[in-house]
C-alpha cells in the first residue's frame, strides 16, 4: 500500500512517537511499521504509484500553495474487528481544497485510491494504535489517551509520497509547499 500524505513536523511526530512507545510498553500495542512516517494521509492506493506522471502532479500543487496549520480535535475510534484509534484532523476549507486538489489528479492512471479517502469519505487522522492488541485492550487505551492533550496545531507545509516494503516504509517524494 502507497499513500500520499502530508508528514508531520518534528516536534509533533516525536510526541506521536512517545504516545506509540507508552502504548507498546503497557498494552503490546506495537506500530504497524519498523518504520513509520508519522502523517495524515490524503490518498491511498492498494498497489503503486505511477511516480514518472504523479510527480510532476504534486510539485505543481505544491507550487501554488502556501503552508498552513489545521487543528485536531482529539481522540476517535474506527470501529470494527480492528478499531484504530487516532487523532482527528479537522476538516477546514483549506485543507478540503487541497485535498480534492489532489484527488482531481490522481487518476486511475496513477493507481486507484481507497474509497475511504475520496473527498466525500475522507476523514484526515493521525493513527495512535491498531491491530489485534489495540483491540483486545480499547477500553483501557482510550481510559489511558484522557491523560493527554489532543488539541494540536498541525503545520500543512508537506506533501509526501510514502511506500509500504512490508514491515518498512520507503519516502519516495517530497515537495514543501510554497
């Protein structure tokens, strides 16, 4: 799995990072992967991108847009046999332009998106815990997360292209926004 995202900034990842560390310690609950880029995703594909053509997609976006700060709005859950538990980006109109920006160029020809990340699913998040042991410990995970503060500021002034290799992932492009 692909997926082009926005990274978060330093300070906020490593924040991420200590949060994925005292759920590992006290729950089992471990990242999905050895290495994660701490992000919000915008588009998803199951296979890969075609980067000869998505590339100069991207860097166009970029180019005509200036960074800019989202706020979350604390911890939610998606449900199911696996919930993942995450903290939720709020949707401004800012962020929505740019995200059906970059759904507007994404054709089928550079893979085809996940569904759930089409503009009129989209839920932007930043995933705390998921799998099996997030799920067998949600209660307590969620009782854990009131002890810290999810009204963040999140920075835009990224767009990135991630790749899934197994248990590791690769950056493969990344381009600031102006």
């Amino acid at each position: 799995m692909n997926a082009l995202v926005s990274l978060l900034d330093h300070d906020r990842a490593e924040q991420v990072r200590s949060i994925w560390w005292e759920l590992e310690s006290r729950f089992g609950v471990r990242a999905r992967y050895v290495k994660p880029f701490i992000h919000f995703s915008y588009h998803v594909v199951a296979d890969e991108y075609d980067l000869e053509h998505l590339t100069p997609e991207l860097d166009e976006v970029s180019a005509k847009r200036s960074a800019f700060t989202v706020p979350t709005s604390g911890v939610d859950v998606f449900t199911g046999t696996e919930p993942v538990v995450f903290v939720s980006v709020t949707r401004t109109p800012e962020l929505d332009e740019l995200h059906k920006d970059i759904w507007s160029r994404c054709t089928p020809g550079f893979g085809v998106g996940l569904p759930y990340y089409a503009p009129e699913a989209w839920v932007p998040h930043v995933t705390l815990a998921q799998g099996p042991k997030a799920a067998e410990n949600l209660p307590e995970i969620l009782k854990m997360l009131e002890d810290h503060h999810f009204e963040w500021e999140l920075r835009v002034d990224n767009l990135a292209v991630i790749e899934d290799g197994g248990q590791e992932r690769g950056l493969v492009h990344q381009v600031a926004l102006s």
